[in-house]
C-alpha cells in the first residue's frame, strides 16, 4: 500500500504554471469565441439598418458647379430639368 502517493507534491510555482497553461487557452477561445459573436452581431445589425432605410432613398444627380447649384431628381423628366431658368 505504501507505492502510491497519498497527494501530489507540486512546488506553487509548478502548480500556478499549470494553472494558467489550462486556463490560458480557455480564456482565449472564449475570448475569440465573445469577438466572432460581436462581429457577427454588428454585421447583421448593419445590414438591417442599411436594407430598412435604402427603402426611401431617391438617386440623385449632383452638380455643384458654379453659382447655381441644381439638384436634379431622376422623375424630375428631360425638359423641366434642362429648361432654362431666369
């Protein structure tokens, strides 16, 4: 009966360096796993936004040369966006 140890005998320096050889890869995964989770979220959240508010967005033609800008929308139509304003 004596062959065996009755407990380990691990110096605290020992015993601290497996502690945080364990936990160390733990904490990494989970670290990894909470960054992944919060990118995905921010994607997805991102996404909605920009699906729900492109709805009521107009294209638009910009000119913003000289002393009369113009903003010319596309239903606007050919003559009344080309007429010749006083």
């Amino acid at each position: 009966m004596g062959l065996l140890p009755t407990r380990a005998s691990l110096s605290p320096w020992t015993a601290a360096t497996l502690t945080l050889a364990l936990a160390l890869p733990l904490a990494l995964a989970l670290a990894l796993a909470l960054a992944l989770t919060l990118a995905l979220a921010l994607t997805l959240t991102l996404a909605l936004t920009l699906s729900l508010t492109a709805e009521g967005v107009k294209r638009v033609v910009l000119e913003l040369g000289g002393k009369g800008p113009n903003l010319i929308f596309a239903d606007l139509g050919l003559e009344l966006a080309t007429a010749v304003r006083p």
